[in-house]
C-alpha cells in the first residue's frame, strides 16, 4: 500500500462536528491499517459555535488523544493537530502541527461573520447583504482571507478554494471568471512565499458537494507550476471517509504534474514519489 494511503491527517470526531469519537476513529484507523491518524478539530471561536470545539472540549481533546496515543502505541502513530483560522481564540502551540484555513466572511454592512461552506443561504445573504449583490467581491475577500492564513506559516493549508463548496452548478459565480482566477491566484501566491503545504482534500467530494477536489484541477496546475508541494488528505468527519478517493486524488496530482506528496508522519513530512 502507497504510503500517502496509510496517513491520514485532516480529521474530525464528535469533540467538533465529526460524527464519530475520537476512541472510534483510532479504532477504525487501526483496522484500516493506516500508520499515522492526525485529529485535527476545529478550535475555539466565540463567533462559531456551531461546530468548533469550545475550551473545555479542546482540553478533553487534547486529554483524551495523549490516552489514544499511549493506547495505540505500535499500532498507529497518533498526532494532535488543530485546524485554525483567523477567527480562532486558542492557542497555535502545544500542537503535533496545525492546518490553516478560511470559512468565514465577515460583513460589512451587517456585522455579521458568515460560513461559506455551510448554508447555501447564508452564502446568499453574504453576497447580496454585504458584497452589494456582487458573487465575486464575495470570492475574493474570501481568498484574501486564505492570504492571511497562509501568511501564519501553517504546517498544511487547508482547502484553499472552499468557497466554490456550494457552487457544483455554478450558482453563485462564474468559477471561469477572470477575477475568481486573479484571487485565487493571488492566495496561490501567498501560499507559495510563505511556504506552504498545501493540501489536496476529497472530503467535498465523499459528502457529495463537488465532484473535483480542493483545490480544482487548474488551481493545482499553477500550484505545480510554482514548484509547490502537495499532501493528499480527506477532511474525515467518520470512520468511512479516513483514506476515502485518495488514489483518485493521487492520480489528479500526478496529471498536474507532480513527481512525488508529501506524507505526515510521526518524525514529520517525509516525501513520497509517486
């Protein structure tokens, strides 16, 4: 089995919004044959409470993986990551690593902070309360977001084109469009100067949002252009999803051009040639 099926580092359990706990998704993990599991749930925000972990749920997060951790010692290498975004009160540190991300738009007319990824209609009200009915100025104050995180240095940058999450028919914007290009270059960019990692997610995908992966086939393209490098993950919310369309998603890296991903392990990226 290629290594970059055996890891699995963008992952969710009931402490956020995943539908299984923690002990199961090691559990599955396990009788997967995976050798590396890295939970990554949402940290706290006071503006989403929604699905992020709330600071007593991150310290029995944290608690229950260093248990998991011992438990399966020789099994499967477990790792404690975070997924952060600017919004997010905790801490960066005290993390095996951290993902960067972007799921929120702030509004100025309203006050309001919208997920992007959620709700078609607060997409709607985002764009036509706060962006003056404009889709794109929505996009790219969306992938300006993206250009702060990755400018945090994460160790993975998450999703870089997650507000196309809800636009599989083309809804809301022209995904075609010069300026959807122009701003998603521009997070590319940024991606690209502070040394990003930057990740290749099947998780919209596996819950039937899009049938192309984060980011999209041109987007990936440039990134290859850039000399960026890439980790293949799967935003598992369950136990059936930890290693789901990986090979697909190997396939589309290599179609873009790359020679080789990079895998997390417990002593860190090590590159895989593909």
């Amino acid at each position: 089995m290629a290594d970059y099926k055996k890891s699995s580092v963008h992952c969710h359990s009931t402490m956020c919004d995943g539908k299984n706990t923690l002990q199961e998704m090691a559990s599955a993990a396990c009788a997967q044959g995976l050798t590396t599991l890295g939970f990554t749930g949402h940290s706290y925000t006071q503006r989403d409470r929604e699905y992020c972990m709330s600071p007593s749920r991150t310290a029995q997060y944290k608690a229950t993986i260093a248990k998991l951790k011992t438990e399966y010692k020789g099994k499967v290498d477990i790792l404690c990551g975070i997924e952060w975004d600017l919004l997010s009160e905790d801490k960066r540190t005290g993390y095996d690593y951290w993902i960067g991300s972007a799921h929120h738009l702030y509004g100025k007319n309203t006050g309001k902070y919208y997920e992007i990824d959620f709700r078609p209609q607060d997409l709607h009200d985002c764009i036509y309360d706060d962006f003056d009915g404009d889709p794109l100025a929505a996009v790219e104050a969306y992938f300006a977001e993206v250009e702060k995180v990755a400018a945090m240095g994460p160790d993975i940058l998450a999703h870089i084109d997650l507000i196309k999450k809800l636009n599989a028919a083309g809804e809301f914007f022209d995904e075609e469009s010069p300026r959807y290009k122009a701003a998603a270059l521009k997070a590319l960019n940024a991606a690209k100067e502070h040394g990003c990692l930057l990740e290749v997610n099947t998780g919209g995908v596996y819950r039937g949002y899009r049938k192309d992966f984060y980011p999209g086939a041109w987007l990936l393209g440039e990134w290859q252009k850039m000399g960026g490098k890439v980790i293949i993950t799967s935003d598992a919310h369950d136990v059936g999803s930890l290693t789901f369309g990986f090979d697909e998603a190997a396939a589309a890296v290599k179609a873009a051009g790359f020679k080789s991903v990079e895998v997390l392990t417990v002593n860190g990226f090590e590159t895989q040639e593909l």
